[in-house]
C-alpha cells in the first residue's frame, strides 16, 4: 500500500477533502468518490486504518485495535456501504459467536438467536426476571438495529431529522422510545437482576468493549445494541484488518480517489468551496472537508468558528476518555489447537473494577489464514482497556517496567482459555496509551471514542454537523460513537449531507471481478514490510 501511496499534495481542487484515514475517513471518501465526486484523504500516518490499523512483525500481521468487522454482510450496515462503492463482499472468518469465561463458569455466546436465547437461560438463569430482562434487550436491539441499517440519524436538529427518525424507528417501535434516557443499570434494576453477579459480569464486559461504561452508566439503547454485535454479525477478514485495509484502498483509487499518507494536517483555512487544508506535504485546496480526526484535534485544526462551535463538547468530555492495552503473539498453532472458538473473552474477579487486565478479549486469526500468520503459526491478539492517567509522564524505563507488568499478567490470565499459549512465540510485543499517542496521534493515546453516557450520547451527541457550511464531523467521537459499523453507519450521514451541497458529476463506480475487499483478489497483497 505504501509503495503506492502519493507523494506530494498538488494544486488540484478536490471536491471534499478528508483529514483522517481511518475506518470512518476511508468509507466517506469512498462513497462520495463513488457518486463522482473528487476525493483527497490526508493520513497522518504511514498506513490508513487508524483505531483499525495493523502492523507487522517476522511474517505476522497484527490488528492495533479493531479486529473484527461488525455488519459488514449483505444488508447490513457495512454490506451496504461496499454495495453503494461497487466492492463485492469481505472475505474472511464469518464468527459463529465467541466463548466468555466468567470466574464460575463458561458461557458460549453464540450468533444464532436461538441458541443464544437457549444458552442464556441456561448458564444465566430462567427465573421471571431474566426472561423478562432478555425479552426487553431483545426488543430494543431488534427496533434500533433496523432504525440504524435505515439510515437513523441523531442528534435531531431539525424537522426531516425528526421525520427520518420515525421512519426508521418504525411506528411500532416508538413507544421504546421511552428508554431513552435510561441505562442498563436502570433496567438492572427494575427487574430485580442487579445482584445477580454472573449477569452483571457478562454484560459488563460487553459493555466495556462496546460502549465503554459501566452497566450503571451505559445508556440501556446504546448497551442492547452493543452486546448484541454478534447478531449483526462479525467478520475477521482474510489477512486480519491489513488484508481489509489494503484491498478497500486498491478498490477506494480505483474509483480515483486519492489517499496522502504520513500528511499531518496543521491547520484548515476557510470555509464552503474555498478550504485550504494545510499539511507537511503541502496544502490541499477543496470545496468542502469532513474531519475524521477525534474532536479534541478537530477543534485545533478548524477554522475559528468550528473550533468555538466544538469547546462545550470538548469541555464536557474532556473526562470521558480511556484507553487499551493490547498483547500481541505470533506462536506455533499448537499452542491456540486446544479451542475450536477464535475468540473469547475473560473476566478474571467479579469484585474487581473493569480494564487493566480483570477482563480481556482474546482474538486469534482463522486457521488457514496465512495473510495474518505463516503456515504453521496464528496471530493473537489479547486485549484489555485501561484509564490513561497511570499511563502519563512515565520515563522510558518505568514504561517498560509497567507494560510487562501487564503484558505477563494478561498472558497468565489468557492461559485459562490457552494453557500453553506463549510458550514459544515468535513475537510478544505489547503497546498502551503511550503507543497508541506515538502512532495515531490521539490525544493522550485515547482509543475507540467516547465511554458513552446519558450526557454524551444519541441526542446529546457530537453532531455531524457543527453549523459552518461546507465543514463536517466523522469518527468514533460523533454520533453513533466507536466501532467499526457506527463508523461506516456516521460515514453514510456525512456522505449523504456532503451530496446536498455538491454537484455530483455522475456516479463512476466500476466493478471488476478482481478488484475489490476480497483478500484474495489479484494483484495479490505483497509481503508486508514493517
């Protein structure tokens, strides 16, 4: 990908201009390049993908965050998307579901609805108030994944806004709305299930991987949609998130579009149909831009205005930040042979608080996939949040003593899933926020967006639009917040207000049998160099 990547920024006026290439930034470019709109994204970094990006190590290929695609199938949020581009489907790991392990038991969180809703009663309890409770997650999840695959846009600023979100609800659905402002802790407790360990346990894991809060905290529409993902459907590409990455760009300049990697954007000038986005490459000049970049940089960035527009919400979450830590191995397949699941999560002590090693998910590519690993080998990923303050203004030394610290104590942990896993690994490397700041450039190494609350979330929101014509707002810190399929789903909103104030020259989207986001399509990816 790199070898192709351009050299310079030129003159040319695009029509929109992107700061930030990943998952969010890259599927907005590649929807308006495919309505024939003109496409520039400008990437920080020597690679795209961002919180979804990858690197790579002695014949292995690491995901740095993300390391599944979620909704990504036909009809789906993400299946849409590659229809609306031209690209045939991804390839990859279609996961049955994964296995989380709790203190007192094991419980196999399956895809197929009913053997979930089997498996749950089960190794949860079949009591009245369960079954009362899962019948809620399931009516909620089932009403706002529809309203989200249909295109539901929030906050509400006006009346079509207000229109649409009927439309997507669904008539039937609307008087769910009434859990709008409550959490999970809420519905916890209105069906006498707060107490109940196991359950509280299992969500909040999910919780934390998805919405990232805690049950007391999460907003109950937001968590019914996040412990749920599974059932939206989750793909492991072939090749891990390189072998997305890097065939989405093949098929993304394929259409025109142009992607500037290691371009550092200083500084955005001006305003609708006369933006100058200012880079160490050289400036841009483009009639509109979408910022893909966390909101704090966005408001460094933009014209006066927006940046004045942004400081209430910049203030206001300058506290809901947290940040991953994440251990990366490349061992023999024997020591991953064991399990027939590839994915798992732990949760070590109930007692305990969320991150720093208590609970983990644990990602190991598919069998077969030698894009990720050599014949012979598999890649692991076991990852685990953390806060960012025990992170900050370490030495080099304390940085490292801490990282293996935790790296040793999350590799001890995993090996209840994996009991050999790491004795004869290839690579071990581990990175946390400071890493994470070096190579992304988030603010303080943040991850994944907000940690979604009541204040922060849905009508509260980050807006897409901030007000300033022409100007718009992508990524994991605007609505619908953090992932791979609220990325794509904020992508299409942002796609869809850009057009009203473009001209588009007429859609030139070709589709070619050996182009596209399968891993497999010709050329064949390259030997990735790290």
């Amino acid at each position: 990908m790199d070898s192709r990547a351009e050299n310079t920024a030129t003159a040319q006026q695009y029509d929109v201009a992107v700061i930030g290439g990943g998952i969010s930034g890259l599927t907005t470019a590649a929807r308006l390049q495919a309505q024939g709109l003109t496409t520039i994204v400008l990437e920080s970094h020597r690679r795209p993908g961002g919180c979804a990006g990858y690197f790579c190590r002695r014949g292995f290929s690491f995901d740095v965050g993300a390391t599944t695609l979620v909704d990504f199938e036909p009809g789906g949020i993400g299946g849409t998307m590659l229809t609306e581009i031209g690209a045939p489907e991804v390839k990859g790991e279609r996961l049955p579901g994964y296995v989380a392990w709790l203190p007192n038991r094991r419980i196999t969180l399956y895809r197929e609805r009913e053997l979930w809703e089997a498996e749950r009663l089960q190794a949860l309890g079949a009591s009245r108030q369960h079954q009362r409770f899962w019948s809620l997650m399931d009516n909620l999840a089932d009403v706002f994944w529809r309203a989200s695959r249909r295109g539901i846009k929030l906050p509400v600023q006006n009346t079509r806004d207000v229109i649409n979100a009927i439309r997507c609800i669904g008539l039937g659905g609307l008087s769910l709305a009434r859990y709008w402002n409550w959490t999970m802790g809420d519905a916890l407790r209105k069906h006498a299930l707060s107490d109940d360990e196991p359950l509280v346990g299992l969500l909040s894991m999910l919780l934390e991987d998805t919405v990232h809060n805690t049950v007391d905290k999460a907003p109950l529409i937001n968590g019914a949609l996040g412990i749920t993902i599974r059932g939206a459907g989750l793909t492991r590409p072939t090749g891990g998130m390189r072998g997305f990455l890097r065939c989405f760009v093949r098929h993304y300049r394929h259409l025109g579009g142009k992607l500037l990697l290691r371009a550092r954007v200083s500084r955005v000038r001006g305003q609708l149909d006369e933006f100058q986005v200012e880079s160490n490459r050289g400036s841009v000049f483009a009639r509109q831009v979408v910022s893909a970049l966390p909101t704090p940089l966005t408001a460094k960035l933009a014209p006066a205005a927006i940046g004045s527009a942004l400081q209430p919400y910049v203030r206001r979450d300058a506290g809901s930040f947290g940040g991953a830590f994440v251990v990366f191995l490349g061992v023999p397949e024997d020591e991953v042979a064991t399990q027939t699941w590839t994915h798992h999560k732990l949760l070590y002590d109930y007692s305990r608080r969320l991150g720093n090693g208590n609970n983990m998910f644990i990602s190991v590519s598919a069998p077969g996939d030698f894009e990720s690993a050599p014949s012979g080998y598999r890649t692991v990923m076991i990852s685990t949040h953390c806060e960012l303050e025990p992170w900050e203004n370490l030495s080099s030394q304390e940085y490292r003593t801490l990282k293996q610290q935790l790296a040793d104590h999350l590799l001890d942990v995993a090996r209840k899933v994996y009991p050999s896993l790491g004795r004869r690994a290839l690579v071990f490397e581990a990175g946390g926020p400071p890493t994470y700041e070096r190579f992304t450039l988030r603010p303080r190494g943040a991850v994944g967006g907000l940690q979604l609350k009541l204040q922060n979330s849905n009508q509260a929101a980050v807006p897409h639009d901030i007000g300033i014509p022409g100007f718009w707002l992508a990524g994991d810190t605007t609505w619908p917040g953090l992932g791979t399929v609220a990325c794509t789903l904020g992508s299409s909103i942002v796609a869809k207000q850009v057009l009203q104030l473009a001209k588009p020259k007429g859609s030139h989207v070709v589709t070619r049998p050996d182009e596209g986001i399968d891993a497999h399509s010709q050329p064949a990816v390259r030997p990735c160099v790290a």
